[in-house]
C-alpha cells in the first residue's frame, strides 16, 4: 500500500507503455576506469565565465553531499579555476530539476547537472518526465551500491537481518511513486512476499533519515554515501537499526553478483545471499527480473553529469576532460574516500550514453509487472 506524504504537484498515473525489445542485463557491470574525451590542449572555455551545478534533489540529501564534493574540486580542472556554484531543484523525484536543465535552462555551457537518474519514469511514460533523458549530452557518471536499513523495533522485533522475514509490517519510505527508490523496494518486498506499505513524497536521503529515526518508517534504501555518513553513526551504532542487505552494482537473475568489499568486511551481505538464508531458496519470479534490470540500471549510473542539448562542443569537451582530471585527483580520491567509503568509480561519457540507451529496451513482460505494483494500493 502506498500513501502520499508531500509531493510537489506530482501525481501518480497509469499509462500503457509501447513495445519494448529485450535486454541483456548483465551488460552493465562498470570498472573502475575512466575513459572520457581527451582534453584540448588550449581548453580556455571557462575561463571568465561564471559556472552551475544543478541538482535535482534538496539540501542535506547524498545527492547534494556528492555534487557539492565534486563541485569543490572541479574548478582547478576548468580553464581560469571559475567557481562553481550549486543550485538545488528538488521536488517530483528529481524531476523537476531535469526538466528544468532539459527543457528552461539556456545552452550556452555555463550551466549542467549533477543528478540522481530516476529510470523508471522514462521506462514507464511518466507525463510528469516531459524531458527525454536520451537528449541530455552526458558528461561523466558515478557508480554506486545502495544498502537497505531498517528499525530493529519492527514487529515482532528483529534481531537478526532474516528477522525480516517474519515482519508483521514494513513501513517504507520513497520520493515519488514512479522513482527507482520506490519501485526497486517493492519489486525486492513482493519477491520477499513481506506485508509492506510505502509513504512516499520524500525530498532527500536526509529527510527518509529524519522520518526512519522519529519511526514515522521503519526501512529504507540508502546509497553507499547515505549510509555512511549518516546511516552508520545514528542508526546503526546506536542500536537503532541495523543494515539488511546491500544492493550490489551489477546483479543476474540466478543470484550472482559483483561484491562490495567495504560492505563485506562490515558484515553487511548481499541481497541474494540474505534471500538464501532467510527462505532457503534463491530469489525468483517476474517480481525479481523487473527487480535485476532496474537495479543494474540504477547502480551503474547512480549519479549522472549532464548538459543541456545543444551545448558548446567547447564547454561539452572541457567539461568531460575536467571530470576524467577528477578521477585521478589525489584530494578529490580522499575526501571522496572519507565521505562516501571508496574510491569513486567513475563512468565515462560513452559508458552513460549507452546506459541510458538501454531504458526502452525492457521486455514488455517486466514493463506490465512494474506497472502491476505502481497500481496496487
């Protein structure tokens, strides 16, 4: 069951989908290379002119933790060292910051976004993404794990992570009913067959923070940077809650996947090897599939660096060779290390150009279960 909490005129919706071809899922699996444009030798666009990083989600989230990191190192890669000036444009899921950089915010490579990519909109028609993400000139991308938590006052109590299993009711909390947070949870709470209801309207990781602690919800899916800056220390260490699962970057319909080592060594524990132990089987089912793709999307371009269309080749160029500059950046590693737990792995433009190529190639089957679950009450 899903409730609504506050969503800047968002609306959920029901809309029949076109034909989509199939998909190899298990493409997605990123390294930690970067491969971008080579920079100009005379790169000079930004050199004084004044620069902006949208973000699409608010204050206080991981989101706007990591662009502002990024935004702090990126000016000694830019031609003159302009600062770079954060923007946030939260609300609708993310949404309403992409449409604004796609569809208001003038071409003229001053400009670009830091965003969390929600895929399911575009893959389901949502009339409230009115900006196709294929048009956005992608510049560089992150990859990253994203952890479930929950309260250990769950009923009948949860004392151990396959406690879960027998939860009388899991209260969870998203952004938007369509956004990847959303559905990625559902799908994973009906291949679990849990009792759940979802309250959804949430602006940032901060505030599904502020709500898990005050036990307005009792489980969440934070990203790596969520969990450890701000999961770890008030939830975790506290007593309060404890880590279930970890989703990992790359996942295959048998339960295979590629392992978080940071995760591991804490004893948090991949998703399929929880299900095992938990119900004695592996995970299955079309709830599952729909779960598989969705996650391989998301985790591979967890965040994602845009322009507007029609951008300066210049500024789209110096642009990308100013991130691939930050991947080998010793005080940009560092400070990325001590906030978010590892070294960034970065995607390169083409890695997230195919990427986001690859949101109209679901089968229809999984298109028609995620709708089944968007329309369940």
């Amino acid at each position: 069951m899903a409730e609504k909490r506050k969503l800047d005129g968002y609306q959920p919706f029901v809309r029949q989908v076109g034909h989509l071809s199939s998909l190899i899922v298990g493409a997605c699996v990123l390294t930690h290379a970067v491969v971008m444009d080579v920079k100009p030798v005379q790169a000079q666009f930004y050199k004084d002119r004044n620069v902006t990083m949208m973000l699409n989600y608010g204050v206080g989230g991981t989101t706007d933790t990591e662009g502002r990191l990024f935004a702090r190192h990126l000016s000694r890669h830019l031609a003159g060292n302009p600062p770079v000036v954060v923007v946030n444009r939260p609300g609708a899921g993310g949404l309403i910051g992409t449409n604004q950089l796609g569809l208001a915010t003038k071409p003229d490579g001053q400009t670009f976004g830091f965003f969390t990519m929600d895929v399911t909109p575009p893959i389901l028609g949502d009339p409230a993404l009115r900006f196709n993400y294929h048009d956005f000139t992608v510049i560089a991308g992150v990859s990253q794990v994203s952890i479930a938590i929950g309260r250990t006052d769950i009923p009948p109590g949860m004392a151990r992570v396959s406690d879960i299993a027998k939860a009388a009711e899991l209260v969870a909390g998203g952004y938007g009913p369509t956004s990847d947070v959303t559905m990625r949870m559902r799908l994973l709470l009906e291949t679990m067959d849990v009792k759940h209801r979802i309250i959804y309207g949430y602006r940032s990781a901060g505030d599904l923070m502020k709500a898990l602690m005050q036990n307005e919800l009792n489980f969440l899916i934070l990203s790596m940077s969520g969990y450890l800056t701000q999961a770890e220390a008030n939830i975790v260490k506290t007593k309060m809650g404890l880590p279930f699962w970890y989703l990992p970057r790359s996942v295959s319909v048998d339960g295979g996947y590629k392992k978080s080592d940071l995760l591991e060594k804490r004893g948090v524990r991949a998703f399929s090897v929880f299900y095992r132990d938990a119900f004695g089987k592996a995970p299955s089912g079309l709830q599952w599939e729909a779960f598989v793709y969705l996650q391989n999307l998301t985790s591979s371009l967890r965040r994602v660096v845009v322009m507007p269309p029609g951008s300066p080749d210049a500024a789209v160029s110096e642009l990308r060779a100013a991130f691939e500059a930050l991947g080998e950046d010793p005080a940009f590693i560092a400070e990325y290390e001590k906030i978010v737990g590892e070294r960034p792995e970065l995607v390169s433009a083409q890695e997230g150009q195919a990427i986001l190529g690859q949101l109209k190639q679901m089968r229809p089957e999984l298109v028609t279960v995620i709708k089944s679950t968007l329309e369940k009450k």
